[in-house]
C-alpha cells in the first residue's frame, strides 16, 4: 500500500511540475493544483496508513493519527481560496492584455498584438 | 527613576516634536529639551549609588527561551556614558534651535535627535548582548536620518548612506561576534559575559569572536581602515556633527571595547590589533587633519585621530592605560562638542567654514574667538586645560608599551600624533580667528546670540575646570575605571594631578608643541607639497567596492531571477531537489521499521485510475475542457483514497472542495482560449520532463520512507486522542482539533479564506470598473447552448435545494462527534446555492439572494470570534470549548458545546467566501446582449397559457 501511495504522490508532483513549467496560464494553474493534491496527500500519509481506523472515539482500540488530517483539511480548502485567487488573476492579465502567457515575450514578438487594444482603449478614454 | 524609564523617555519623547512641529520651534525645542532633562535627571537619582560602586539592576524577562530579556543595569561606565550623552544632547538641542533656519523641519530634527539619543542610552545601559545589538543598529538608523537630515544636499545624503553601509556592516559582523560569545559563556546578559574572562579567551572560538565585535566597534567608531565615513558624515547640520562625533555615535565602539575590556583585553591579538589599530588611525588622521580646510572636515580627522588615541590606551590592556582613556572620553567629549560648535558658528556667522576664507575673526567674534581658542588650547595640549592632562597621561602609557618588540614604536608615533595634533589645533585658531581681518566674507561675521554661544562656553567651563582642578572629577574617572577593569584588574595607584615632575612624558609633550608650532610655521609649502601628492581618497575606493557589489548582485539577479516565473520554478525545483539528492544520499536514511499495509484489489485499481488519469492529462493537457474533466477524475480518485485510508472527514471535504473547483475553472475558461497552443520546443519539454521525473522521485522516495519508519519523536496525537472527549466533548477527534485544540490556527484559516474571497471581489471590480467591461460585454457570442436554463435542470435543482440544505445542517449538526462539520457543511451548502445560478441564472438567483455574501463571511469571522471571546469570561484561553448535555422532552437526550458556535462561524466563513468568489467570476460573464429574465426558465408553458389568457400587455413584458 505505502509503494502505491508514494508512487502516486511522486507522478502527482510529476505532472504538478511538469505543468507548472508551462507557458500559458491555464495549464500552471492545473500545475499548481496537481501540486496542492501531492502535498496534502503526502501531509496526510505523514501520519502513517491505517485501514478502517477513522479517529472517531468508538470501542474501537486503535486510531489512525488525526493531526495530519485536521491540518490537511482546512488546507484543502485553503488550496480552494488560493486556486481561486490565481484563477482571478490569470483572469485578470488576460482580460486587460489578451494575451495568456505566463511570462512577459521577449521585446518586439507580441508588439504588435499587445498594442492594438491598448490604442483602441486609450481612443475609447 | 526606574532604568526602563530612563530608556524609554527619549523614544517615547520622539513622538513630541514630531507631533507638535506646528506649534513653533521654541515649543519643539523645549519640549525636546524637556524629555532630555528628565531622562538626565532620573538618571541622577542613581549617581549616589553608583559613586559608592554599587550596581543598580532592572530585570524583565521577554523572551527567555532565547536569552532574550529586557535587562538594563547602570554602573559606573554606564552612567558616565549615559551622563555624556544625555548632558551634552541638552546643549545640542539648545544650540541646534538657534542653528537650524526656518525652512528646516525642526520637529523632525529633534525627533531623530532623541531617537538617536535613546538608542545610544539603550546601548550604554544594556545588561543583555542581544537587546544591546538591537540598540546598536537603531543608532546605525537613527544616525542615518541624522546625517541625511537636509535630504537636498546630495553629499548629505551620500555621508548618511556611507555611515549606514559602514557602520551597518560592521553591526552585522558584531551580531555574530556577540553570538558566538553568548554561546561560549551559555548566557546573553552582558554581567554573567564579563564574569567568564578566563572560559572566554580559553575558547578556541576567542580570536573569530574577537575579530568581529572589533569590526563592529572599529567601524563605529571610525579606526583605520574604516575611518573614511566619518568625513563624509559632516556634511551633516553641525549640531548633529557635534553631538554624533564627540559624545554619542563613534564613542559607541569606544564604549563596547571599554566594556568588553574584562573579557577581551589581555591577550595578545587583542594588544597587536587593537593598539596598532589605535597608534596607525591616531597618526595617519592627525595628519591628514592639518591639512583639511574646511574646518568641519579638520574636526572630523581630529574626532578618528583621537578617538584612535583612545582605542590604542584600551589595547595596551594595562589599567593605567584604561584609566587614561576613561579620562580622555571625558575630556575629549568636552572640547571636541565646544569646538564642533564653534565651527558651526563660523560657518553660520560668515557663511563659509573654509579656513582659506577666513581669518582675521578674532575682533569680529571675540566670543566665539574665546571659546574656539580654549577648546584648542586644550585639544592640542596646553597646560591648564584639561586635554593635557589625559595626553601626558597617554604619553607616559606609551613609554611602557612595547609594540613588535620595539619599545620606542609606540612613544615615537604617539609624540609624532601629538605633534600633528597640536599643529592643527593651532592652525584652527591661526588661520581662521588671527591674522588680518579681511573684506571678503561671504557674511558679515559677527558673535550670534546667547543661545549658540552659551553652550559651548559652558563645556569651556568645564575644560578649564578640569584643566585646573581635576581632583574634582577624579572620584568619577576612578568609579568609571573600576568599571571598566571589572574583577580583571586592580585600580592604579594614580592621581590626576597637573605637575607630574620632569619626566619623559613631559619632554615628549614640549617636542610636540613646539613640533606643531614649528610645523605652522612652514604650512604654506608644506600644504603645497601635500596637494601634489595627492592623497588618497578612500571615498573613491569605497565607490568603487560599493559598484561592483551592486553590479555582482544585479548579474546574479538577473540571472536568477529576471522576472520570468518559469524562469525560477525551474531553478528552485532544481535547487531543492538538488539539495534534497544531497542530504539523501550523504546522510543515513531512518530504517525501514513498519511492516507495509497489506494490499488487496481494489486500492490497485484505484491507483491504476489516477495514473492513468495522470498521465493523460499530461499528454492531452492542451485541450483545456479534457484536462478538467481529468483533474476531476484525479480529485475523485483522492477523495476515495482518502476514504479507504481512514479519513472519512477529509474525503467529504476533498469531494466537495473537487466540484467547487471544476465549477471555478469552468467558469474561468469561459473566458480563456479553450486550447493550450504547443510553443515549447522539444529539448525544452524534455528538460521540464527531467525536472518532473526529478521531483516526482523525490518526493515519493521521501514520502515511502517516511511511512516506513517510526515516528522519530513521540507524536502530539495521543494527546488528541485521549482528551478528545473529555477535554473537547466531541467524538471526532478531526473536528474537536480543528474547533478546540487548534481553534487559532482555523479561526486564522477562515479569515484567511474571506480575505481571498474578496480579494477576488477587488479583482472583479477593478476589471469592471476598467476599459476590460466594455470588451467582455461586447465579446463575440460563440457557441452557445440552445436552452441556458433547461426546464428538467431548474426543476431539479429546485427540488433538490431543501433536501442538499437538509444534508448540510444535518453534517454540520453531527460533525462534533461524525464525520462532518462547519468547513464540510459550508462547502455542501455552497455546491446547493451555486447550482441554482447555474440552473436559473445570473440574474435570477441574485435577485432572491437576501444576504450579501461579504456580510456573512464577516457573520462567520465575527461569529467565530465571539465564540473565542466568550471564554474569557469564564476565565478559559481563548477559544477553549465547554460542553454539557441537555434534554428538552420529548427529544432525547443531547449534547451543547460552545465549540459549535465556532463551527458555526466556520460554516458561514466557508459558505460567504465559496459563494463570493463564484459570483465574481460569474458577474464577468454577463453580456450586453444577454436578456435579463426574472423567470428561472426561459420556456414555461404555464406562463404562456397565463399570458394568452391576460392579453397582450403580459405578452409584451415577456420578451
């Protein structure tokens, strides 16, 4: 079970990594979030596995650890926030430029795109 | 008066003048003064104890655990230091209120002045290392604002930049001097430090210790090779010039090495370093002084010329040596601060303070003459005033140290410093107050008021004073001195006395006052043949260092990190990896101690499914609608997992938290280009890969061993689990940690979440409010359902609204002791309101919508926090949970805990936050085109049935 868990930890940081490194907005956002999966899943399995042990108080004699998991709940959530937020920005920077690319083009390639709305929207102001 | 008091006073006196700069400069003024006085006065109060050599102490532990405590403790070294700088910053704050025009700021001025000020009485009355580095570098700051008080002089503000990068470097390396002393002696309070003389230079850990709070004082006080800021320092108002660099500022390292003397003084490198240092800055300074001509700058090399003649008597390690450099900090404060101030009147009465400019002022400004004359007299060593007796003083130490074996080194180059000394004391005077008068001065000079003059006449009292009776400030040399020595040595059978008898000291003082005179005499070619050698100007180098750090710094940066976010992934991808490599494969990995979890069917499936998912996505990630529906897969699969492995909570949050997000993301690309266009090249993908294949190996390698073996150090968990119930009155252990154990951190995590949500609320505003609205409303339609609002999706959505709601209050209800609560409840609740914009619309669910949703994240935070807050008045911490068990007939028996009316603000936080950043993004996607129905569904037989029957009029509204 451990080698199945780290193997999916590892392809998950994988393709988090991978898509991070892309150029458009959209695919380093599915990044960051594959990225978010790997590290809450890995923050959970650092309480060690344990099957049909749920920390909830029965006549049960053994319990999974329930730190871990009460950290990674609400960093579920908060991951929820922070995709939101990035989404809005990506957002954002393509509205105002019409143009997707994570990083600034070297000078002069997107020139004559970037400069089209510009001037239609100083002639609109 | 309490130390602490003393202290603070002059910071909290900061916030007067700053305050009142309205009021008038005579009101900054006195209230500056004011503060000064009381602080000065408080500090009285403890001179009788301190003159009977007792050790008055004041003690608050701040941070412990760290050695971190707010210790002050006043002993004689300490008052004597805190008496100078509090004594002469009340003449300075006099003289400065008539220095200064209108047009200066005088609030702001006089607020760094006390900034400066309690930093420097914070540094002098420190009993804790760490507190004392922290007051170092606010007198590092606090000089910085000094010096660059006049921000339109450009030299102002290059002397104020120097100054800070000097001194600021030199508190850096002291940091970690005092670090390594504190460690060595196991405590950071400066009394336990001074006690260990014998466990400090035993350790082989001395010399670096050493060489770096010798940095940090050589710097602050301005010893060769650092001496070259303090020049540049004056271009400075003269009042901060006399009050930084006669009393305060550069006698700060004076006083540290005073100090420190017990424990670092003695040995060896400390004789070699600290007197080669003191003799080579005393020489070289007192040279370059005379011939300087502007007089601010002729001070500024007489202040590191005899400030190096201290250095060199606290490095010979002998208590005579100490005693004589107690006795010219005082001495030296005196005339140096007087004649700082006489060249401030010059250069405010003639405007100019070129000596080439000036001469011939005697008649003109016979105060001024007075007082600039009995200040150099005494600077240069005459009987009768006090600067000769330290310097006879010092001549004799000399003659018994011995540097490299030499013994006539040391007196030879000293009688030379002397020598230089005098001869520019008598040029200050000579050339600037004798001599003919002449008819070019850029002002008329004349004396200025009582209030300039008056300050530096009374510091001339006290040069005379001393000059002629210095058995009235013996007791107080001595006291300072027996402080100084500590238990490292014996106080010297000494007297202050002006006839010591014909002795060599005595012969080498008449060498080097008729040397100087000698010496004035043939100034003229002699300052000609300086000017054609050129002299090194060490600001030049300075620049120059400065330069190619800041060029190396910006290559670096630009390499590194050029703004390219691709860029720096890969590079902090490849570092932490890199490093992680390292430490795996140079360290000794825990043994693999647990036995596996054993493996059965379905988990393997499961795994297939996200690999497969995974992988795919990885492949076909370019159609950006495919890669969500994968990401949905991957999420699901988690959620499942999550499930399997005993976490029941955490797959109800992750397969909620999946459909908020699928809906975020499809409601983004709603805007975005629907395909991810292939730019990178091949060797750049293979690149990318590699780091991925790297990371990815890492982590799961991490992550395997980490399961495998033990926990290293007990875990908290036990803890939970046994005081779940009793302590938090609650069966799931998940939920009473993140409601009661851990309550802070969620009531932190909430608030972070609201603030996310309307951070995205901004967002959404700013590109509506921006040319972007006119664009997205005027957006081509592409293709379009048939049906936005399909009758069979509303109806269900309808129906199902009170059941989902049901299910949210019922997982809310039981999350105490099930799998459940307020984050849980808030996502299930959101997913229930959320389908209803997506089922009727836009308009529709917001017309029916009652609370704003900022109001009821606010609700949540507010609600959360009332729960914390009413604890306090139970006298519990806050948050702690309390819980009882009620029962209302005919209901059964139930449980209340306060913890629920947390969870209940949690609840409300995630429900408002979910809810707003959805309806943000939903609000971008309205059109000008769109037709804004108040009906939920755009086909509804009924209505039309209804408008035939009612005629026309309802027939028209409907379209």
């Amino acid at each position: 079970m451990e080698m199945l868990l780290a193997s999916a930890v590892g392809v998950l940081t994988a393709a988090g990594v991978y898509l991070v490194l892309r150029q458009r907005t959209f695919p380093v956002i599915v990044g960051t979030a594959f990225l978010s999966y790997a590290v809450n899943v890995f923050l959970f399995a650092s309480g060690r596995l344990a099957i049909n042990q749920p920390p909830v108080l029965s006549d049960a004699t053994a319990y999974t650890d329930p730190l871990p998991q009460a950290l990674v709940l609400t960093a579920i959530v908060i991951s929820f926030g922070m995709t939101a937020v990035v989404v809005m920005v990506a957002l954002g920077a393509y509205l105002s430029s019409q143009d997707d690319h994570i990083d600034d083009r070297p000078e002069g390639e997107d020139d004559a795109q970037a400069a089209a709305p510009a001037a239609a929207e100083e002639a609109r102001s | 008066m309490s130390l602490f008091l003393i202290v603070a006073l002059p910071f909290l006196g900061a916030l007067l003048p700053g305050l009142m700069y309205q009021a008038g400069r005579n009101a900054c003024a006195t209230a500056t003064f004011f503060v000064s006085l009381t602080a000065f006065l408080g500090l009285m109060t403890h001179m009788p104890a301190v003159m009977a050599g007792e050790v008055v102490t004041a003690r608050v532990e701040w941070l412990p655990a760290l050695g971190l405590n707010f210790n002050l403790f006043v002993d004689g070294l300490g008052f004597f230091f805190a008496a100078l700088i509090l004594g002469i910053g009340m003449l300075i704050i006099i003289y400065g209120r008539f220095y200064l025009s209108r047009k200066d700021n005088m609030g702001e001025f006089f607020t760094y002045l006390l900034l400066f000020q309690g930093a420097m009485v914070g540094i002098v009355l420190c009993d804790n290392i760490l507190m004392l580095l922290i007051f170092w570098e606010l007198t590092s700051l606090s000089s910085f604002l000094l010096i660059g008080y006049w921000k339109h002089l450009e030299e102002g503000r290059q002397g104020a930049r120097m100054a800070l990068t000097v001194t600021g470097m030199g508190g850096l390396a002291m940091i970690g001097g005092m670090l390594i002393l504190g460690n060595i002696v196991g405590s950071y309070d400066l009394t336990v430090i001074l006690e260990n003389r014998e466990a400090i230079q035993a350790s082989p850990y001395y010399i670096p210790a050493l060489l770096l709070i010798l940095l940090g004082c050589f710097t602050k006080s301005a010893q060769f090779p650092f001496h070259f800021w303090l020049p540049h320092a004056m271009a400075a108002p003269t009042p901060v010039s006399a009050y930084l660099h006669s009393a305060t500022m550069v006698k700060a390292g004076i006083f540290l090495m005073a100090r420190m003397w017990p424990v670092l003084s003695g040995t060896e490198a400390w004789f070699v370093i600290v007197t080669g240092a003191g003799l080579v800055t005393m020489v070289m300074a007192a040279v370059i002084a005379l011939f300087k001509n502007d007089l601010k700058a002729l001070l500024a090399f007489s202040t590191v010329s005899h400030l190096g003649l201290i250095t060199m008597l606290l490095g010979t390690g002998t208590p005579y040596g100490a005693l004589v450099a107690v006795f010219h900090i005082l001495n030296h404060a005196t005339f140096k601060a007087a004649l700082f101030m006489s060249a401030g009147i010059v250069d405010h009465e003639a405007g100019t303070r070129d000596i080439t400019r000036l001469g011939g002022l005697r008649k003109l400004m016979p105060v001024t003459f007075v007082i600039a004359t009995i200040a150099s007299l005494s600077m240069a060593g005459i009987p009768f005033f006090n600067g000769f007796l330290s310097k006879e003083m010092m001549l004799k130490e000399t003659t018994y140290t011995t540097l490299f074996g030499q013994p006539l080194l040391v007196p030879v180059l000293a009688t030379i410093g002397a020598l230089f000394s005098a001869a520019y004391s008598f040029r200050l005077v000579a050339h600037t107050f004798l001599g003919k008068e002449r008819d070019d001065y850029p002002h008329h000079p004349h004396d200025p008021g009582f209030g300039m003059w008056g300050p530096p006449a009374l510091l001339c009292v006290l040069v005379l004073g001393i000059g002629v009776a210095p058995f009235l400030v013996e007791p107080l040399v001595f006291t300072v001195t027996e402080a100084v020595l500590g238990s490292a040595a014996a106080l010297p059978d000494e007297h202050l006395k002006i006839w010591h008898g014909v002795n060599a000291a005595l012969w080498m003082s008449v060498v080097a006052v008729v040397g100087g005179v000698l010496l004035l005499a043939a100034f003229a070619p002699l300052a000609r043949g300086w000017a054609k050698a050129g002299p090194f100007a060490a600001k030049d180098a300075f620049d120059a260092v400065i330069a190619t750090i800041v060029a190396l710094a910006q290559g670096i940066t630009a390499r590194l990190h050029d703004g390219s976010l691709t860029r720096f992934a890969a590079i902090f991808t490849l570092t932490v990896v890199a490093v992680g490599a390292h430490a795996w494969f140079s360290g000794t990995p825990a043994p693999l101690t647990r036995d596996p979890v054993p493996l059965s069917g379905p988990e393997i499936a499961g795994w297939l499914l996200l690999v497969i998912a995974t992988v795919s996505l990885l492949k076909w990630h370019r159609d950006r609608f495919y890669a969500l529906v994968l990401m949905g897969v991957v999420g699901l699969v988690i959620a499942v997992g999550f499930a399997y492995l005993s976490a029941p909570d955490l797959a109800l949050t992750q397969l909620s938290v999946e459909v908020v997000t699928v809906i975020l993301l499809l409601l983004a690309l709603n805007f975005l280009p629907r395909e991810t266009p292939v730019e990178s090249s091949a060797g750049r993908r293979l690149r990318d890969g590699a780091l991925a294949i790297g990371a990815g190996l890492c982590t799961g390698g991490l992550i395997y061993t980490m399961m495998r073996g033990d926990f290293l150090a007990p875990s908290i968990s036990a803890y939970h689990l046994e005081n779940s119930y009793k302590g938090g009155g609650g069966t799931n252990v998940v939920n009473v940690i993140l409601v009661d154990f851990r309550g802070f951190d969620t009531f932190g995590e909430i608030i972070v979440l609201g603030i996310a949500a309307l951070v995205i609320y901004a967002i959404t505003e700013a590109l509506l409010s921006s040319p972007v609205r006119a664009r997205l409303l005027n957006r081509p339609v592409e293709d379009v359902a048939g049906d936005p609002h399909p009758l069979m999706m509303v109806v269900v959505t309808r129906v199902m609204m009170p059941i989902v709601l049901m299910v949210g209050i019922y997982i809310f209800l039981r999350g105490h002791n099930e799998p459940g609560g307020g984050f849980i409840a808030g996502l299930v609740v959101a997913i229930a309101v959320v389908m209803q914009y997506m089922a009727s619309g836009f308009a529709w669910a917001e017309a029916r919508q009652r609370y704003p949703y900022h109001t009821i994240i606010g609700a949540g935070v507010f609600v959360a926090g009332l729960t914390g807050i009413g604890a306090w008045f139970f006298g519990a911490q806050f948050l702690a949970s309390s819980f009882g068990y009620f029962r209302i007939p005919p209901f059964e028996e139930f449980e209340l805990a306060t913890a629920m009316g947390f969870d209940l603000g949690v609840f409300l936080c995630v429900v408002g936050a979910v809810m707003l950043s959805l309806e943000s993004f939903s609000r971008l996607a309205r059109r000008s085109d769109t037709e804004v129905s108040e009906y939920a569904m755009d086909i509804d037989p009924s209505r039309e049935e209804q408008a035939l029957e009612t005629g026309a009029q309802a027939a028209g509204k409907e379209t």
